[in-house]
C-alpha cells in the first residue's frame, strides 16, 4: 500500500537553486556552456533535472545524493551527477543520439561519396560512348549514305545527351585543391 501524505524514501524531487548552480558551474568548467550558448539565468530551461536524496545501489557501489539530468532533444542523452564532499560530480553521461546521428552521417556522406564517384564513372562512359556515336554520324553524313536531315537530328540529339554528361561531371567533380 502506497502512503499518500508523504512520498518513499526513494521518489525523486526538483533540483533546488543551489543544485542548479552548481550544474551550471560544471557546465562552465566543462565548456558546455559556452558550447551550447547557455545563459545563467535560463540554461536550465531546455533540460529535465531530477535529484535522489537517499539513492543507494543494489551492491557495492554508490550511495547518496544523486541527479538525474536529460538533455534537450532526446531522451537517451543524459548525464548522472552525484555529490562527492558536497561538491558535484559528473558521474556518468549517456548520448547515443549523438554518437547515432555522427555514425549516420558518416555513413551518409560516404554512401554519397561512392553514388558520386558511380555517378561520374558512368558519365564519363556515357560521354565517350556519346562523342563515338556523334563521329560515326558525321562520318555518315560526309558519305551521304543516309538522308543527312535525319542525321543532323541525330547528331543534335546525342550532343544534347553529351552535353549534359558533361555537366554532370562538372557539377559532381569536387574542385582541385589548391595550396
């Protein structure tokens, strides 16, 4: 049976003013603060904060006040502090949203990397296979074994398609470093 006047030894509270400010005195030693572009009056504002008065682990381990921090944007990002002779500790920090979305974004531009590198490989062939074709119907047309018209059309065609090979290629090639 729960006891509704007063709350379990273990049911967590709002951080106090003075544990907010010593949070944000860790965010300035650790740079975070001027990182992320916190201000001292309202940085707390994009964070869920929690404090455990009486946490004690299952075993050996750690036993005392304890905070509870969820970083703005997912709630997989977190930070534990604990208070060693009443000063704040960061204990433990948790961001896989970041080590995710680095990991993804690595992996996206190197998924880029190898779609543009395909990209000009096969430009570059279309290209040829373009300017080969657009010779041999200039050879046709100097023979007059066709109706040079429809040659002409021909030849217009396969120089529009070479011509946007050759964009292509010039949009996605990545410009030469200089020094």
């Amino acid at each position: 049976m729960t006891n509704h006047i007063s709350p379990p030894a273990n049911t967590p509270r709002l951080a106090t003013e003075q544990e907010l400010l010593q949070i944000w005195h860790w965010f300035q030693e650790s740079g975070l603060a001027e990182q992320y572009c916190l201000e001292s009056h309202d940085w707390h504002t994009g964070y869920w904060i929690c404090v455990f008065d009486d946490y004690c682990t299952g075993g050996p381990g750690y036993c005392g006040k304890l905070a509870y921090m969820i970083w703005d944007g997912m709630p997989d990002a977190c930070t534990v502090f604990v208070w060693k002779d009443g000063r704040i500790h960061e204990y433990a920090s948790h961001a896989d949203c970041g080590y995710s979305l680095s990991t993804d974004l690595a992996t996206a531009a190197r998924l880029k990397n190898e779609s543009i590198t395909r990209l000009l490989q096969l430009a570059r062939t279309f290209e040829s296979a373009c300017s080969e074709r657009i010779s041999v119907l200039e050879d046709e047309r100097k023979a007059a074994f066709a109706d040079t018209e429809d040659i002409d059309d021909q030849i217009g065609h396969w120089e529009s398609l070479r011509r946007r090979c050759t964009e292509t290629i010039a949009q996605n090639t990545p410009p030469l470093q200089t020094e």
